[in-house]
C-alpha cells in the first residue's frame, strides 16, 4: 500500500490495492484481503487522498452467541501538505510531508481506520431474538416454555401494581 509520488504528475490519480489482511497487521476480527481503492488528487503544495477499503471479520452475536462474519467498509480523506519543517500534525486528517518525500504508505491509516469500523453493536441480524436467559435455547430457531413459567416473585408486586393502575384507568 505504497504509493510512489515522485514522478507523479499534479492531477487525479486511481489506485486499487489488494492485501492480506495480516501483511497490514490487521487480525482477528478480519480475515482474508483487504481491498482498498485510492483516488489521490496532487496539487502543488499537497496531496489529498479519498481511501476507502473493504475487508471481511468475523463476529459472535452479542446476543445469540453464533458466528456471522460481516463486510467492513471504511472510508477516510487525509491531506499530506508538504511543509518543511518537522513538526508533526494534530489534526487526524492532515499529515505533513516535505518536499524530498517520495512515497506515501497508507499501511497504518488503513489499518486504524478498518479497527474503527468494527461496530459496537455485533448482531448476526437486526432482529436476532437472542438465547432463552433460562434454558438457553437459541429463539431464532426454537420455542421454549419458559416465559409461559412462573414469573420471579420480585417482580410481582410492580407487576400487580401495574394491573391496578390499569385497571383504575378502564374504569374512569
Ligand atoms: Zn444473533
Ligand atoms: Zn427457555
């Protein structure tokens, strides 16, 4: 994921890459190549760079506990602005460069910003009825009895108290 700038001339440039996810240091989640398309646009005094990458993992639903694997996608713009001294950027989305630099490696941006694309929430799909929290069966595939079952006797009151109040409102 090296992208020799040299003796690129000023314009729009296309780029596509295809690595092993463990040649960019990526690993579990992911698996397989990672694909990653670049279109690089050099000014003058700066590069601007569009990268966006796709990538397969692998997940356990947080909810039903089966494996579901997922495509990533991530996207980010950084600017590489050429300056001549060496103080270091601040700005996520800027990295300096000067003048003599000829070669730019989006090896450690794509790898931070494919980890930041892991969502909180890993669910196999949006509606996943999860696990029985009494018997443990999967409720996307089976029935259980267990909520017809008895109800914990602490929630019993809120629950008669609840009635009450319903019914207080019927009847008005
Ligand atoms: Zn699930
Ligand atoms: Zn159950």
């Amino acid at each position: 994921m090296i992208i020799k700038i040299a003796n690129l001339s000023l314009g729009r440039h296309v780029f596509d890459f295809t690595e092993k996810v463990e040649d960019i240091e990526l690993n579990e989640p992911f698996f397989g190549e990672i694909n990653t398309k670049v279109i690089l646009n050099k000014l003058s005094d700066q590069l601007i760079a569009e990268v966006s990458s796709v990538v397969s993992a692998e997940f356990e639903c947080d909810r039903c506990t089966c494996k579901f694997e997922n495509q990533l996608t991530s996207s980010y713009q950084m600017i590489y602005l050429m300056r001549n001294d060496k103080t270091e950027s601040d700005d996520i989305n800027v990295t300096y460069i000067n003048r003599e630099t000829d070669k730019i490696s989006l090896r450690n941006d794509v790898r931070e910003f494919a980890i930041l694309s892991i969502p909180m929430k890993k669910l196999c799909k949006e509606d996943c009825k999860g696990l029985c929290p009494r018997c443990g069966i999967d409720l996307n595939h089976d029935e259980c009895k267990c909520q017809k079952e008895e109800i914990n006797p602490v929630w019993l009151p809120l629950i008669e108290n609840k009635d009450k109040l319903n019914n207080k409102k019927r009847n008005r």
